[in-house]
C-alpha cells in the first residue's frame, strides 16, 4: 500500500546564510542539520532543504512560478500574528475565502512564496 509519510521542498538560494537567518528567526523554522551548502529545515511537519545556489535564478524573477508550498495547518490566527509581528511581508493578508479555507500568504527575501491555510469548519 501505498503512503505518503512526508513531504520536503527544495529552495535554491542565492544568500544562503541570510536565507537561514530568516527561515528561522523570522518564519520560526528549526534548523535540523547544516551539509554541503544544504540546510535542513522543518515548521512541524513542513519541510525544507535549501540549497547554496550563487547564480542561479532568484524565485522572484519567475513571477507566479515563485509559488512552491501550500501549508495545510491549525491555528491560522495566531501564526499570521506572530508574522506580522516579526514583519514578515505577505502576498495576501489573513481572510475566508469561497472555497472553505482561511489563508494567508508569505514571500521570502529572494521571492519564493508560501500559502498557509486553515480549513473553515462550519
């Protein structure tokens, strides 16, 4: 049978060290290893490995494409919060929407963007 038991996006990154400090001093990831230009990163059960990629494209030059993660999560209110508290800058502020969740959405320095939502129950 076939399962799922977890899943890790991949982040290429110019400014490697400065991508740590945000990941997790800003969005509150826990740094799991450091390998190889690679870190190992988790919010939960949300998981990231980013890469040392100098030169390579930055997210924001891919517009819509910089899109990489949906978080499914509980306690939408409070994370969007603390973000704002932190300054995290968003794509779109905290709101129902028609199709039964409540989301917000993120983007990093380089550009990379992150929807979190909570299922509106009701």
């Amino acid at each position: 049978m076939f399962k799922v038991t977890k899943t890790q996006h991949v982040l290429a990154v110019h400014d490697f060290a400065a991508a740590e400090t945000y990941f997790v001093e800003t969005l509150g990831f826990t740094l799991r290893s450091r390998v190889d230009g690679w870190l190992f990163l988790s919010l939960d059960n949300f998981h990231l490995l980013i890469g040392d990629c100098k030169g390579e494209m930055l997210a924001r030059e891919t517009n819509n494409h910089s899109y990489f993660a949906y978080v499914n999560c509980e306690g939408i209110d409070e994370l969007f919060e603390a973000y704002r508290a932190r300054g995290v800058e968003f794509t779109q502020l905290l709101a129902d929407k028609p199709w039964g969740q409540r989301e917000f959405g993120v983007i990093t320095p380089e550009g990379h963007r992150i929807m979190f939502g909570q299922e509106i129950k009701g």
